[in-house]
C-alpha cells in the first residue's frame, strides 16, 4: 500500500472515531452495569411499586444492566442514601427534597410522579365538625415539615390555626402512620395529616374519618405528592441512564392510568412484600380514587413550600429553590410520544 492511501486510511479511522461511527464500543463505555432505585411501599410510589412488581425498569434498563432496589420508611432516611451513593435515582416526597437542597444537600429534581394522595383524618367521633373545633386537640404527622405536615400546616394557615409552638392551641406529636392507628383508639389524637393508604386503612379499621378531602386541601389538591429525584453528579455523568429511567417512569405511570385492576393488584402484591402487611383492594381501591398520577410537575407550588419550610424554622436564610428543578427531559420525552 502507497504511503498516500496508508495516510488516507489513518484519516478515515480518525473521522469515523471522532464522529461517534464507532458507536458499538462507545455505547458499551459509557453505559452503566447497575443502577439503585429507590422508593416508598405507599400508593403515593405507584410507579416505584408498579415499574418492580412488572418489570418495566428491568425491561428498559435491558439485560446487561442490574436494577437495585431499595425501599425506605421516611424521606430523610432516603435523602440521606441518596447522598451516599446507596441510591441512584427514585421516588419521594417533595418536602425532603425541598428541605435537603436548600441546607445544601446535592438534589436534582426531574419530573413529578403523583399528585394528591394526602388528606386530613379525625377519630369520626363527633368532636371535630369544623376547623376551629382542633383548638386544644392533638394531631400527628409522620413528620416535621414532611410533606404530609407542610399542606397541613397550610390548611391551618388558611383557616386561622396555629400549633402550641406557633402561638396556637394545637398539639402536634411526630408520629408513624402505622402507630397512628392505636392513638386514635386509645384518644390520644383526635386528627392526623397522613397519605394513602393509611386513611382508607383508618376509615375501615377504626371509623376514622376523613376530615378533609385530597382536592379540598390547599392548592386543590394539585400539591405534588412524589416527585423524581436524582443528584446532579449522577445526572452529569449517566445522562442515558437517566433518560432510560425517565422512559421506564412514564411507560409506568400510563400502565397504572390504563389498567387499574392489575395496577391495584400489583401494589397489593408490593406492600405485602415488602411490609409483610396486606391491604384489601378495596381498600387500595379507594386510595386510588383519592391519588393521581402525572408527570406534570407545579414548581411554583414546590416554592411555596419551601416559604412554608422557612416560617416552620426547618430552613434559614434564601428559599429560593432555583436550581432544584430540571424537567427538560422528562418534557422532551413526554413531546415526543
């Protein structure tokens, strides 16, 4: 071979390099071997619960990628994986996140995944008949300044309330969804701001009652109730692994919108697994009606809590959650199909 076409060869293979023809080998370097997801065994996480119980994420993720998952109890247990590296991506309340960014944390949030889902429940005895009938009662979320807490804290807001520590007459105790069941039983709280299922559970366990409604709640209902997070370090290095999960998550949620019954099996199946506890579908079923699941993410009302965050002492100095929020994939995907 003449000198020339030796050179003219040597040219080719670098063009071809450079302008990503050699696409076989690049895809495989720069994917990724596994990933963690991470998600809550509630209905709020009906893609987390779903997209395993399926195998949706196994599917889009492919054979040559190991999907992990990781289950949590409350959102700073999640944060604080997501923080370690022991997660990649997942499920949680807005409220964490929200908390976690503005104390500095690494959190990148990129869609949403259901709205609603949260309402306000009282003992159903009677003694609670309009707002103002919580003066000098006991009332429990899982939480301090958790999402279940910032839409109640709202609510009262609205409705002239304040807790003993905010200069009102209410009590608030923090306290788990499943121990809640108890302390109604006993009269030791007469309402609680908690999410589905734990309200149906209430109504058919104990005639607890629900107070206030999922759509009667402030911003009508349409208060993010789990949204997609990430960190930016996971986001800037496996950009194609995050689309993939972004894909997964919509082709879930449009399963769980077009096939209730097998959806509702399927967290049946989930929660029983995972919390060895198993909730009839009927109960599911009302928790359903009381949950919607979209994509569609309201940043202004994700600001709005975070001022929230600030009045309640969890946050200090700037709210501002610019920089938090990154939808632009999730809207590109959603354009496209």
């Amino acid at each position: 071979m003449s000198n020339k076409k030796i050179i003219l060869v040597l040219l080719l293979v670098s063009v071809l390099v450079i302008s990503g023809c050699a696409a076989d080998e690049s895809a495989s370097t720069e994917g990724i071997e596994e990933i963690t997801i991470g998600y809550f065994p509630n209905l709020n996480n009906g893609q987390g619960l779903v997209g395993v119980a399926e195998g949706i994420f196994q599917e889009e993720f492919g054979d040559d990628v190991k999907v992990n998952v990781k289950t949590f109890p409350r959102g700073a247990v999640f944060m604080d994986a997501l923080a370690t590296d022991q997660i990649d991506i997942g499920y949680i309340g807005p409220a964490p996140a929200i908390n976690r960014f503005l104390q500095g944390g690494d959190v990148k949030i990129l869609g949403n995944a259901s709205i609603g889902g949260n309402v306000i429940v009282t003992a159903g005895d009677g003694t609670i008949t309009s707002p103002e009938d919580f003066n000098h009662k006991r009332i429990a979320t899982p939480g301090i300044a958790c999402s279940h807490d910032l839409v109640l804290r709202r609510w009262m807001w609205d409705n002239d309330l304040r807790m003993e520590n905010h200069g009102g007459t209410i009590e608030h105790i923090i306290q788990d969804p499943a121990t809640m069941i108890g302390l109604f039983e006993q009269g030791q709280i007469e309402g609680a701001a908690i999410a589905e299922p734990w309200a149906s559970r209430m109504e058919d366990e104990i005639g607890a009652e629900v107070f206030v409604e999922w759509d009667d709640l402030p911003w009508e209902g349409r208060m993010p109730a789990t949204v997609i997070a990430t960190t930016n370090e996971f986001f800037a290095g496996n950009e194609e692994a995050v689309k993939t999960f972004l894909r997964a998550h919509q082709r879930v949620t449009d399963y769980i919108n077009n096939n209730r019954q097998e959806s509702l099996e399927l967290m049946q199946s989930e929660i029983k697994r995972i919390t060895d506890q198993e909730l009839s579908l009927d109960i599911l079923d009302r928790s359903l009606n009381r949950t919607e699941f979209t994509s569609v993410l309201d940043e202004g009302i994700m600001q709005e809590l975070a001022e929230i965050s600030k009045e309640l002492g969890v946050i200090s100095g700037d709210v501002s959650i610019e920089g938090l929020i990154d939808t632009t994939l999730l809207e590109e995907f959603l354009d496209n199909n």
